[in-house]
C-alpha cells in the first residue's frame, strides 16, 4: 500500500491546495493528515473542507483540540490565542463538530503504521520529538510501537531509527531511506502551511508498505497569496512573514 501523508496545515489553503495536487499525481492509495489544521492562518474552514474529503483518517493536533474546546489553551502566547478564538468563531458547525470527534491515533491496518501528532508517550499530552533525547523516551513503549510511527507537530523533517536500547538520527534528513526489519522508526514528517526548517516549501511524506520504502517530499506554493490572507484577516503579522523563510 501506497501511503500519504501531511501534518499541520494551519489554516493555509494555499499550501494544502499545493500539497494535495502533488499527492495525487503521486497516486496513494489512501491519504492521512496527522493534524493541526487550523491555527496560525487565515482559511481554517477551507482547509478542513479539504482535508475532510481528501484524508481517510485526520488525527487531532494541540490546535485542533483548542479550538474543539478539548484542552486548556490559556497558556499560548497571545497571538496564538487570538488565531484559535478567530477559528473557533469562524468554523461552521459541521467543522467544530468533525474537529471534536478526531482520534488521538490511528493504526493503519496491518501495514505497521501509526499515527499520532505529538509524541507516542502520553499522547494526549502532545510532547515534541525534534531530537534524539526525545525520541529516546519511546524506548519506554518500544514493543508498542509500530514498524514506523508518523508524527507530526514539530514542523520539522525528522526521522529516528530505534532499537530496543538506542536511538540514533538519520542525518539530513535523508530524502527517502528503507526501513529495516529489525529496527523502528519515528519520523516527523514536516509542516503544511507553518515550514518551520528553513525551508519555506510545504512538506508532505510518502510511504510503501511493500517495499519499506519512505520519502519526504516537498512543493511549492503561492507564499504571498496565504501571507497576504494573512495579514488582510489582522492576524500576527509574523504569521505571514515567517512563510517566506521557512521558520
């Protein structure tokens, strides 16, 4: 099987809109979103439109729940604050209400795939892992886990190969690696619409269950178009400029 994957498109429906185009001329045979779509931008009911009928299974992200009212978001800084009560504002009924049913995570058959936003690790708590030191606390629950755990929620492209003792990086990260049997991974597949590697191109992963075989990809998108949407909606300026480097 073919898998798609996105994470934190947050709100940009100029990204996601690129981002789903170049996933199907790639041809999944089913797609996935790992969450956060709303948050940050200016079109949340837009992207969860298309999320909603591109992605077979949305995973909830930390903005997703805030604005779903399923977590205290009061310690957010202010301007991201203000994004969420705007979405929750804007958001039809029949968005709230599919914001407020999203699974934690999801078990992809019999493929060896999970999925999850944040950390594997009290995974209602959404932890980062965007290093080795956080990707070793999984070492916790290895026989849990699956052959590769994809998470997103750290807008970083990040993969980590574990055995039952270790954990080590794939440096680069690589463009596209095998997975081997005896080992597990956790890899973070990047950001939608909120690139945070300095690399400005929205993020999208692929991955065959077959061959074993794992890609990161990117595309790119009308950057001044979302930025412009923006900065029209009196959101935080820096939401919009940060498009432009990738961080």
């Amino acid at each position: 099987m073919r898998i798609g994957i996105f994470s934190d498109v947050h709100a940009n429906i100029e990204a996601l809109s690129a981002v789903v185009e170049a996933l199907r001329r790639e041809s999944p045979d089913v797609m996935y979103c790992l969450g956060d779509v709303v948050g940050y931008g200016a079109s949340p009911n837009e992207c969860s439109d298309l999320v909603r009928s591109v992605a077979k299974v949305t995973i909830l992200g930390n903005h997703d729940a805030a604005v779903a009212g399923r977590m205290d978001y009061s310690y957010y800084y202010e301007a991201a604050r203000r994004a969420l009560d705007l979405h929750a504002s804007l958001l039809t009924p029949e968005n709230l209400a599919w914001l407020r049913a999203l699974p934690y995570k999801h078990v992809v058959g019999d493929t060896g795939v999970h999925l999850c936003h944040g950390s594997p690790v009290r995974i209602e708590e959404f932890d980062y892992i965007f290093a080795p030191e956080q990707a070793r606390d999984c070492l916790s629950i290895f026989p849990e886990l699956g052959h590769i755990t994809l998470i997103g929620h750290s807008h970083l492209c990040k993969a980590f190969e574990l055995s039952s003792d270790d954990v080590i990086e794939l440096q680069g990260p690589p463009r596209s690696f095998t997975l081997r049997p005896d080992r597990k991974y956790i890899v973070s597949v990047g950001s939608v619409g909120q690139p945070r590697d300095y690399d400005n191109r929205a993020s999208f992963v692929l991955y065959d269950s077959e061959t074993k075989k794992f890609e990161f990809k990117r595309v790119e998108y009308d950057i001044e178009g979302a930025a412009q949407k923006i900065f029209d909606a009196r959101l935080e300026r820096n939401f919009g400029h940060r498009l432009f480097i990738g961080v």
